[in-house]
C-alpha cells in the first residue's frame, strides 16, 4: 500500500465517525501523491502522520444563562491544528450542526489556505454547537462571555488568533474581545474581525465575498472573458454571500438568486441588495421576507432547487457540501461554466468529480475563499504595527493576494502534469510551505 493510502486509512481508523473529516482529509491527502513520490524523504520523518493530527485540541464546557434564567450547556472546541508557519489562525463556528469532526475539517483546510495566503500564519479552527438564532444581544453576550472564559487561556496575539465563521460575526468578535480584555487586561490583536473602533481593519468584512469575486475575474481574463453579462447563483445570504454577489454585480453580473437554511430568492432581474443587507445585517431575518418587499422576486421552500436555476457561474457561500454530484450534474446540463467555493467544502467529492469531468473551471475553496483569513493577516499586521490603512489600500492588497494565489495553484498544478485541476494545485502549492517548514522545524 502507499503512503497516501496507508494514511487515509488510519485517519479514518484513528478518528472513527468524523465523516467530514475524512472528506476533507482524502481530497488533500489523494493530491499530494504525486508530491511525496517526489520526495520520499518525507515519508522517513511521517510527515503526513503529523500534519493529519492536530498539535493540540481543546474541548470544553460552556454554560449560561437565558434571558428568563434557564441554564444551558453548551461544547465549546478550539482545535490548534498547526503552527509551522505562523500561530494558530482560522473562524471560530457557532452554529447548532458543530461538533469535532466540522471543526477538524475546517481546521485541516484552513492549514492549506493559510499558507496559500503567502502570509506568516498557522491552522487552527473552533467554535460551538450553540445556535444564535432567536436569541437576544444579551444572551448572546453572555454566552459569548461565557465561551471566552475558558478560551482565553488557550489564545493569544503570537499563539492563537480567532475570528468569525458561520454565526459569529462582528456582533460576537466584539462580545469576545470585550471578554478577552477583561480577563487579560490585554488590548491585544487576539482576535481578527474586529471594529473599526477597536483595531479592526478595513475591508476584514467584504474581504471573503470580494476575494472570491477577484479570483474568478482572474479566471475569466485568463480566458480572455470578464462578469459583465454573466448570470450568477449565490447560496448562503451571510456575511460571504452579500460581498460576493455585492462585488459580482459591481462587475457587471446579474445575481439572480441567494438562499438562507429555509428557502432560496429568485430574483431574475437581479437581487436588490440594500433590502437583503437589511433583512440579514440589520433585522436578522428570514430570507422569504425579500418575496414580501420586492415585486417580481419568487421564494421556494427548501435550498436544493437553487442549483437548477441556469446561471454562467455559480458561487456556494453558505455551508459543507451544499452540493452534491445531482446537483453538480444540474448545473452542469444548464451550462454553468465556473463554480467557486465561497463556503468552506460546500461541494462534495462526487460533485467534484462531475464538474472536473465536465470541463468547468472549479476554484476550490482553500484558495477562492482565502481573502477572509488573508485579510485577517492584514489586520494582525495593522494592529501589531500600529497602523491604519485605507479602504484602497487593504483592497489592493487582497486583490493581488487572490490573484497570486490563482496563479500559484495553476503553476503547481501544471508542474505537476495536472493543467486546469485546481484542486490538486491548490492542495500542492499549500502543501509545500508546510512540509518544508516542519522538516526544517525537526521532528515535533
Ligand atoms: P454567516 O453566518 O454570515 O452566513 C451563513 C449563511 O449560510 C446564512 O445565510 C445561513 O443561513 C446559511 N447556512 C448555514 N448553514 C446552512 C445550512 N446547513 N443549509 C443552508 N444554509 C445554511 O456565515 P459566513 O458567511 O461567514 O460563512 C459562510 C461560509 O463561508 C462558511 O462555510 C464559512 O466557513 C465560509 N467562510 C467564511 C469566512 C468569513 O470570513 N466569514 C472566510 C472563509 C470561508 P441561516 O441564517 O438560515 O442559517
Ligand atoms: O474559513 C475561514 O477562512 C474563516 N472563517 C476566516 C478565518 C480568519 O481567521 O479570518
């Protein structure tokens, strides 16, 4: 057996029931074969033994109080995945489906995007199984407060710096930070995503959306194309949904739908997103309430039916395997042509499979989705060198981050005899900073 094979199989083995853990670990672990053919001598310090397990995961009790005194508990996590490169960095999730196996996915990705970045930072990831849905400001504060008192033992501006996912957002980075400077008596850049008041950095919030927007406008002027005309689906009505159909749509493209975990919009003459920014950032509502304030616009219960709306390009933001290979093939009858993952794993490796067979130009999400955490580099940078850049100046930088990192995982990919597979380009190119990072670091 292989060493890519013999280690898929103890991961599974070492880590039963972490299906998406699993996922995760076979899409990287299968495109690094041609790499450690390349270079046997990593297989004699178990290189890829290492990378597979965290440094250290941290799992913990979060209680609090509801707003009419009812005590909850909740798990809190945060996995410190690796720090060969820089410290720990990468969201913390709340949401109610989190458990080990989603925070040790996105963990082992973030690893691989991290370094793609081209910036001095590690892989981490954490977050919690309590849902912010319905809840008040207060008991989200205080379940926020709550969290940060057990994790701020583990965290730190050189050791560890967490920021938003899915749920968290700059409401819950600011109930955190407060908590954090409380404890430690610390006005320290421990956490990215902050406000601007308070050492936050300028475009941190568009930075996921607008990034993945400027990697596929890289992609199409490589192919001698741009968005003007094209017709887009967005999923997911979150923070990496909006920027990315805002900057979509700067481009010239119609976004014609968008979806949150009830029902999608189907707007053909293009989303209005003043009135989704404030139905999702300002009320916190459901997306069916768009149908009710924009005539014309169509909401269908349920999310699948999105990915059979014909569209030029189709951009997942919302969660983990959103699509799968019926869906892919639905996109693909309808002539989609680039599918770029906002979301982190939104497709699945079947879905995969059908797009890469089918010609389309798929940017996976470990490099489209990279300007978020990019960004957060940006912002530690500010912060630790007491800096204030402007709004033109951190776009610029994330821009030709994006665009470097589609460059670079196209480069690895052909180096490799593997043209146009961004995947495996993407994985190779993430992957060699590490590996020469940890064999340079010894056997820890
Ligand atoms: P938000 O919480 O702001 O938005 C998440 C959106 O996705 C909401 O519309 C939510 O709907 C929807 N969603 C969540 N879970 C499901 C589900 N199971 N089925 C259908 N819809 C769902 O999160 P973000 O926009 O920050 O994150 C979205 C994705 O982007 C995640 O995969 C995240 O890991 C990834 N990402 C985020 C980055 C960031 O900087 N924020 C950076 C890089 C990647 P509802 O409100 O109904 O739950
Ligand atoms: O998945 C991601 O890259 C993020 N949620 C952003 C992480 C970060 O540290 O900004």
């Amino acid at each position: 057996m292989d060493y890519v094979e013999r280690i898929l199989e103890e991961v599974k083995r070492k880590n039963p029931g972490e299906a998406e853990f699993h996922q995760a670990a076979t899409e990287i672990l299968e495109s690094l074969k041609p790499v450690v053919e390349r270079r046997p001598e990593y297989e004699k310090v178990a290189l890829l033994e290492r990378f597979v397990e965290p440094e250290r995961v941290v799992l913990f009790r979060v209680p609090w109080v509801d707003d009419k005194g009812m005590v909850h508990v909740n798990k809190g996590y945060r996995v410190q995945f690796n720090s060969a490169i820089g410290p720990y960095k990468g969201g913390l999730r709340f949401h109610p489906s989190v458990n080990l196996s989603i925070i040790k996915f996105l963990g082992l990705e973030q690893i691989l995007k991290n370094s793609l970045t081209g910036l001095p930072i590690g892989g981490g990831k954490g977050g919690s199984d309590f849902d912010p849905k319905g809840r008040s400001d207060g008991e989200v504060m205080r379940f926020c407060q709550s969290f940060m008192t057990e994790l701020y033992r583990h965290i730190g501006q050189d050791t560890d710096v967490p920021a938003g996912d899915i749920g968290v957002g700059s409401r819950e980075i600011g109930y955190l930070f407060g908590q954090y400077k409380r404890i430690c008596s610390e006005h320290a850049g421990v956490l990215t995503g902050r406000g601007l008041s308070y050492g936050g950095s300028l475009v941190r919030t568009e930075a996921t959306g607008y990034g993945l927007v400027y990697m596929v406008e890289e992609a199409l002027a490589c192919r001698g194309d741009s968005f003007e005309g094209k017709t887009v689906v967005v999923s997911g009505a979150g923070n990496v949904a909006i920027y990315a159909a805002e900057k979509a749509q700067s481009l010239g493209a119609n976004v014609v739908a968008m979806y949150d975990s009830d029902g999608y919009i189907y707007d053909k003459r293009g989303i209005d997103l003043s009135v989704m920014k404030k139905i999702k950032e300002q009320e916190r509502a459901r997306i069916k309430e768009y149908a009710v304030r924009v005539p014309g616009a169509e909401y269908h219960a349920g999310c699948k039916g999105i990915w059979n709306i014909p569209c030029d390009i189709a951009l997942p933001c919302a969660t983990q395997n959103e699509i799968d290979a019926a869906s892919a093939a639905a996109l693909v009858k309808n002539g989609v042509k680039i599918v770029a993952e906002g979301a982190n794993m939104p497709t699945t490796l079947e879905g995969i499979e059908v797009f890469q067979r089918a010609g389309v130009v798929f940017l996976p999400a470990k490099a489209a989705n990279a300007g978020g955490v990019a960004t957060s580099a940006l912002e530690m940078a500010q912060s630790g060198g007491r800096l204030f850049w402007t709004f033109e100046q951190v776009d610029a930088k994330l821009k030709s981050i994006m665009v470097n990192i589609y460059h670079n995982m196209d480069e690895a990919a052909r180096e490799y005899g593997l043209k146009g597979d961004y995947v495996a380009g993407a994985n190779i190119a993430g992957f060699l900073k590490i590996a020469d990072a940890m064999v340079a670091q010894g056997i820890v």
